[in-house]
C-alpha cells in the first residue's frame, strides 16, 4: 500500500469513526428514524449529484426490488439500530461494538455461501466474543434494561451489516457507484414512510444541523467515494483494513469532543476484538505459513 492509499485509508477510518459521533449529537433531537432518512437522502443526492457532474456512467434501471432489499438489511436496519443505540450508550461504546462486524460476516457467509471455517477464523470469532464480554461486563456504565437493548441493537446492526454484504456479494455484479447509489435509493424509498410518521415537532439546532449534514456528506457519501478508491488501488483485503481503525478514532472522537471516558475495560475489550478482526484479514500468522504461500504464488 503506497503512502497515498495508507492516507486515503486513514481519512476514511477517522471519517466512519466520526459518523458515530455524529450520530450521538443529532439523534436525541432528531429521532432514529428520521435521522437516518436524512442521513441517507442527503448522501444519495450528493453521489447523484458527484456521478452527473464528473459524468461518471451507472445503472440502476433493473433488479429495483434487490437494490430495496438491499437498502433494508444493509443500511436502512443498522443504521437505525445504531442510532437508537446511542441514545443510550456512548459513540465510542457503539464503535468498538460494531467492529464485530467482520465476525457476523464470517458467520453468515459461512452459513448462507457454505465458506469453510478455518482454525483461524474459529480463534478470531473466540477472541472477539470473550472481547465483547469484557467491554460489556467491565463498562463502568449501568446495565439496565435500555442499556442491554443498547448494546443488543448494535450488535443486531453488526449481524445486518453481515447479511447485507453477503446478500450484495452474491446478488450483484455492478460497480461500486451504481451499487451505493441503488443501495441508498432503496433505503430511501424504504425508510420514507416510517420518517413522516417521526418528523420532529421543532427545527433542529445548529449544532445537530451541521451533524446530520456533516454525517450525509462526509461519513455516508465521500466515504463511499474513499472506499471505491481503495478497492480500486488496493483491493478489498488491504481496504478492509479499515475495520480495525474505525473503533479507535470512534474512540478518539468520542473522548476529543464529548468527553467520553476511556476506561480499562473499555480498552481491553476494544483490543480484543480488533486482534479477533485481525484474524480475519487473511493475513498469515507466521513467517511459515507467509514462506509458503509465498511459493504457492
């Protein structure tokens, strides 16, 4: 990876890191539900509005009812479990738990495309449970019941955010624009009538206005554009180094400008699950094994 990617890279951690942030602002007076219906419009207008005016060629005119589908389980469901979530945990806390991410993807890939497990991935999906037991069991906040559901939405959001890359996976064969801008689309489409029935009974303040905008714009829809260049550069392993970032500027963000504490727990738990996602990014775990691939090249 050259030292442009790695920066691109990093924009792109610290710009998802962020979006957790964002969130936790907006969402108390905003609401869930018409949160992510801004959040999502907004982004989808601005790539619109990217692909006309670079004249960048896509398509969405079939397979609508996928691109809805796919809206649903892939944006739409996590990206409202999480919002929900953080109205009652920190953005640093819904960070760390979302990096289990790769671990339900595992999971349902092996489930759904019949991948096999290997030692590896057995040992990655240990680790970032027992990691998930000491951010949660070590957390110096209360587990109530709001808390449990907290903490149970972000992890439902993990498992949705696994489905839905899986599904896209093995459904389409488009590029990567014409992809986000159906994906957005369709949960625009899907989330709009719930958002009439959740529009907040005031304007929202300057602070959360620039939130929500900068959560559209930065976090959702230039994000999507960082992340088609790394796939493009670099390929989707090295991209999905970005995993193991996220949570630490979520982290960052989170004690930088909402005072969020970092405690022992937190920490440990949160280096539990990134060296169980590290053992999902197909990188060898010995110089052995490194050698011999090496000669299978």
């Amino acid at each position: 990876m050259s030292l442009k990617n790695l920066g691109i890279l990093l924009a792109l951690a610290a710009l998802w890191g962020a979006s957790f942030l964002y969130i936790r602002v907006a969402v108390s007076e905003v609401g869930p539900v018409f949160l992510v219906w801004l959040r999502v419009g907004i982004a989808l207008l601005t790539l619109l509005a990217y692909a006309f005016l670079l004249k960048i060629p896509f398509s969405i005119k079939k397979d609508h009812a996928k691109y809805y589908l796919l809206g649903l389980i892939n944006t739409v469901l996590p990206f409202v479990l999480i919002s929900y979530a953080e109205v009652h945990i920190t953005s640093s806390f819904a960070a760390i738990l979302n990096a289990t991410t790769p671990l339900f993807t595992a999971v349902v890939a092996r489930v759904w495309l019949k991948e096999m497990f290997t030692v590896q991935k057995v040992l990655g999906l240990l680790i970032g449970f027992i990691g998930v037991c000491v951010l949660v069991g070590w957390s110096p906040m209360e587990l109530n019941l709001a808390t449990v559901l907290a903490i149970s939405a972000s992890l439902l959001a993990a498992l949705f955010y696994g489905l839905g890359s899986t599904y896209a996976k093995k459904t389409f064969d488009v590029s990567p624009l014409s992809l986000s801008i159906g994906q957005l689309l369709g949960a625009t489409a899907c989330i709009l009538p719930f958002a009439t029935m959740d529009v907040p009974a005031k304007l929202p303040s300057l602070p959360v206005t620039l939130s929500i905008l900068a959560l559209a714009i930065l976090s959702t829809a230039f994000a999507y554009l960082l992340y088609f260049r790394l796939l493009r550069d670099v390929g989707p392993t090295q991209t999905n180094y970005v995993t193991m970032l996220v949570p630490a500027f979520g982290v960052i963000w989170g004690m930088m400008f909402l005072d969020e504490p970092m405690t022992t727990g937190t920490f440990i738990g949160m280096l539990l699950i990134l060296v169980s996602v590290l053992f999902f990014s197909n990188l060898p775990l010995s110089k052995r094994k490194k050698a011999t691939d090496d000669h299978a090249a």
